[in-house]
C-alpha cells in the first residue's frame, strides 16, 4: 500500500516557507520571508520531509536545492496556493454583493459579431455575476485556459485545442472585400490564389486572421502583398474603401462597415474560408456555477 499523508499534518504556512526556501534556494531567506526564526523554518522543513517520508532539498555549503520529490511538493502547493486565492476571491465577491466571477476571452470576430447583444441579456439575467471580458488572439485564448488565467474562452476553428472541451456555437464565412473601384469588383466569387494578384489590407502582426491567410499563401506557394496593415476590421474597411487593397474579412462581424461604406462583397471558394466558432474551456478543471451559467447562456444563444 502507498504511505498516505494526513493533510491534518501539512499547514499552509509550511508549504508557503517550503516555496520560499525552493525559490530563494536558502533556508535562512526563506525564513526571513516568512518571518520565521532560522530554527522554526529548519524544524518546520524536517517535519514536512518527515511527514511525506521523503527528502525534499539537497543542503550543502552553497544552500539548498529541490530533490525530485521536492519538486513533485512544490508544484502542487503552487496549485494549492492558487485554488485558495480563487476561494478568497469568490468570497470576497460575495461580501461585496458580487455572487460570481468569470474570465472571458475572446477573439475580435465574435466580440464583434454576437457576444455583446449575448453578453447583455445574460447581465440582464444575472446582474450578481461579473464577468471580465478580455479581447485577444485565439492561439493566446488556448493557452490562457490551459494556465487558468481565464475560464471560458470564444475563438475560431483551426487553432490546435488539445487539452481543452471544445463546443460549436456559430458559424463564421470569410470573404474577400474591395471597393467599387477595384478590378475584380463585379466578381461573385473568387478563389484565394486569384487574390493573390492583388494588394491586401491586413491586421497587424499576431493576429489569427492574417496568421490563417498567410499561412493558406504560403501552401500555394505565394505571398500575401500587404500594402497596409492595421489594428482593427473597422480601420481594415476604411482602406479597402479608399482601395488602398482588397482584404479578407468575416462576413458577419463586419456587415455594418461594408454596408455604411459600400464595399463589394466577393465569396471565398476555397473551403477554409467557412469556419466554426467554438466555445473552449479547459478539460477537467473546476468550473465554478458563474462560469456554467455563462457557458450555457453562450451555448443558447450562439450564432
């Protein structure tokens, strides 16, 4: 049988002084960190060896270092360290009359397309419930939820989402849009390696959106000619208007800009062209009631 640990045995206080030690690499600053007298931290840090049965630091002249099972302890008190500070702050967000906190990021099409109108009516519903929305890259979003940094993330088909439970809530078609003084201004359709002879209006550097069209370029053997690049599909509108280049844009989160400015609006044929909006968060972890509410409102009323 495996020895099992009384968590009666292990304080917060121990755990907190053993990453100090593991992070300062020396006993006696980790006891000044924690003000701890040098023999207090010394017998604490015995004890807890004593308790998992097993050495935890290498001492020598130069300080300490983490044995493997030292690292084994040090991970997951970390983790112990963060579940606690999110206890703390849900509770806090009670005293202060708010039942619930949720991090939502985002990418620009479906913060643009279908999450504000989603985003009010679940307020409307739920006006206890905090929710920090954060716009950001869909490559980023997969990662933050992997590190917990946010619980539910929106994003676009494509992305590598390995580790995560991913859900179909919309549906998204990119197209390629010019003004009405552009050469292939009266074309229904045209494949992306047409375009390709043309300028581009782009987003900046990092985007998902530019990443997915270079990277469909580059299989064709071709470059993208980003003549501009910008920050915003707004700003991306206001240069195609002014036929500075065509550019490749979601139909449904930029309808309002095409219309207002009178672009021409040409389909993709390529079939990566139509893609999925997915609703992520992270396999397995916790999900706090806030975030099943709001996962579930999404999931209702997605495109």
């Amino acid at each position: 049988m495996k020895p099992q640990i009384n968590p009666a045995r292990v304080d917060f206080v121990t755990l907190k002084l053993f990453c100090a030690i593991a992070q300062s690499g020396s006993i006696t600053k980790g006891a000044h960190e924690c003000n701890l007298a040098l023999s207090a931290a010394s017998r604490r840090i015995s004890e807890l060896e004593e308790i998992v049965g097993l050495m935890l630091l290498d001492r020598s002249a130069k300080g300490v270092t983490l044995t493997q099972a030292g690292h084994a302890v040090m991970q997951h008190a970390l983790r112990l360290f963060q579940g606690f500070e999110q206890f703390s702050n849900e509770l806090g967000e009670y005293a202060k009359g708010i039942k619930g906190h949720v991090r939502l990021w985002a990418n620009m099409s479906s913060l643009t397309e279908f999450l504000p109108a989603a985003l009010a009516s679940f307020l409307k519903q739920h006006p206890e419930i905090q929710v920090e929305v954060e716009e950001q890259m869909s490559g980023d979003i997969v990662q933050a939820l992997l590190d917990g940094i946010a619980d539910i993330g929106v994003l676009a088909d494509g992305t590598p989402t390995a580790g995560l439970d991913t859900q179909v809530i919309g549906h998204d078609e990119l197209v390629i849009v010019c003004s009405k003084a552009h050469p292939i201004k009266n074309k229904k359709s045209i494949s992306f390696e047409e375009s390709l002879d043309y300028d581009f209006v782009g987003l900046n550097r990092g985007s998902s959106l530019l990443e997915l069209t270079s990277r469909q370029a580059e299989r064709l053997s071709k470059q993208m000619r980003l003549r501009i690049q910008v920050r915003s599909y707004d700003a991306m509108c206001q240069m195609i208007a002014v036929n500075l280049g065509v550019g490749v844009l979601p139909l449904q989160a930029c309808a309002p800009q095409i219309k207002a400015m009178d672009l021409k609006v040409i389909r993709l044929e390529d079939a990566w062209a139509k893609r999925d909006l997915l609703l992520a968060m992270k396999a397995n972890g916790y999900q706090s009631p806030a975030c099943a509410l709001l996962s579930q409102h999404l999931i209702e009323h997605g495109l």
